[in-house]
C-alpha cells in the first residue's frame, strides 16, 4: 500500500546549516499495517512522515501508494490518498464552521457534487451515527461551532474527519502530544479501533515508547536519518521500554537523549 524506495532529503545544502534528514530510507507497508515511528529529535521522523506528504520534494527515490507513483505529485493532488492528524488539534479543523459542516467537507472529499452545499437529512443522519462513534456526546452538539470544543474533542473528531473516506494511508503525526494522559488515552483507543475496523495502512510517530510498542502490528526506530531497527510480530509484542533503550544504544552506539519519550 506505501513503497517508501531509497529516499534521501538534505536541508539547506551547501551552508553550515546543512542538515542530511532522511539517509537511503526504504519502508514497504502492506494494506493493514500500522507502524509505529519512535526515534530521538532530528531522527528524521517528522521529515519521513511529510516526504510521504509531498510537503517538500524529496531529493532522489521514490514514494508509491496503492501502486500509484506519486514522488513527484504536489501536496494538495497527493492528499487525496491520504488522511492526517496533525500534534496541533487546531490545525484539523475548520473552527468557525459548525460540526456538521467539518464532517461534510470530509465526508464529500474527492466526490463531484453539484452547486448546493446544503446538508441533506441523509447526510446528517450519516453524521450523527459517525459522531456517536466517539462517545464524546458529539452526536448532539453537531450544530455547535467547533472553536467551542476542547482540544480533545477537536482531535478526535479530526481523527474522524481523517478516516471518513477510508484513505490509503492514515498519518498520525504525534497526535496525542498536546493532549492530557487521559485525553491522550482516548484518542489512542478510538485510533486503533478505526484502523483496525477498516483495515487501513497507517503510520504514527510518538514519542511515547510505551504507545509505540502498545499499538501496531510493527515498529520501527529512527536515527539520524536511517531506520535502525524494524520489528513486528511477537517480538514487537514482547518488547520493553527497557529493550528499546538498550537496542537503541546497541545500534547506534549512543544513549537514547530524549527527555520527553523518557519521561513518558
């Protein structure tokens, strides 16, 4: 479902600035996996994840969803096979709009439609059972601005809004960072509950290693530019906080120095 082949990003090459983010990374995820991206500041998560994007164009590789080569597709034309949930819950939603107006411009993505926006009753009954999902009381506020919701509220219902249109791949990126452990908890829960009963192909960066070995049928650790170590299965399963450090500084010959993710 996503062919990652041999990509390389440098920044501000030529100055003393110059930074070499991603190093010959290749990452294949089949339809139904979802991975989890763990690695220090300036590992190359971030930059992984907004290559696949098409925020910037990457230096050489390629990138390829459901078969489709979209390495050189702008962000906006590759959008349409994906869906995202940004760390910032403002950044998802349209807080001026109502939220029932967020879920139609999610719901209608990439339809043709004609000139009317008007909401049908169809469309809001639609709405409503999607909101129910959430079990945030959503369902009943959905003619409510959603400037007025928490910021909890706002990802969740952006993580709905994500997965409306089933993508080819699902990007979280940090989602739960800004939220509190209990907040955080439920938009985890209702993420893997989405992924699973869709059998969407996703890829979350955390910095949390207990959610990176929670959640996910495969991890993968990142270091200056490289993925270090890839694992799945039962030993993904049996994995530690403690086997992750020690394998972090088996492989890269460091201390992992991160304080959130250590903290967490």
């Amino acid at each position: 479902m996503l062919k990652i082949n041999n990509i390389s990003k440098t920044f501000n090459t030529g100055t003393v600035n110059e930074k070499k983010a991603l190093i010959n990374v290749s990452l294949h995820l089949k339809e139904g996996d979802f991975v989890t991206v763990i690695g220090g500041n300036g590992a190359g998560k971030s930059t992984l994840l907004n290559s696949v994007c098409g925020v910037f164009n990457i230096d050489s590789g390629s990138i390829e969803i459901d078969g489709a080569d979209v390495t050189r597709l702008s962000e906006h034309k590759r959008a349409k096979y994906l869906g995202r949930v940004f760390q910032d819950p403002m950044m998802g939603t349209a807080a001026d709009m109502q939220i029932m107006e967020n879920m139609s411009l999610a719901y209608r993505r990439g339809k043709k439609h004609g000139l009317s926006w008007a909401l049908t009753s169809k469309e809001k009954k639609v709405y409503k059972e999607m909101l129910s999902q959430l079990g945030l009381g959503l369902e009943n506020r959905m003619s409510s601005k959603v400037g007025l919701l928490s910021g909890g509220q706002r990802q969740a219902l952006t993580l709905l809004m994500a997965v409306a249109q089933k993508p080819k791949v699902l990007l979280l990126d940090e989602h739960t960072a800004a939220l509190d452990p209990t907040t955080a908890g439920k938009v985890l829960e209702l993420s893997d509950k989405f992924i699973s009963e869709n059998n969407l192909t996703a890829m979350m960066i955390t910095h949390n290693m207990k959610d990176a070995i929670a959640y996910g049928n495969r991890l993968i650790m990142m270091n200056e530019g490289r993925i270090i170590y890839d694992v799945s299965g039962e030993e993904k399963k049996n994995l530690t906080v403690d086997d992750l450090l020690k394998k972090f500084a088996a492989l890269s010959g460091e201390e992992f120095a991160n304080d959130r993710a250590l903290l967490n």
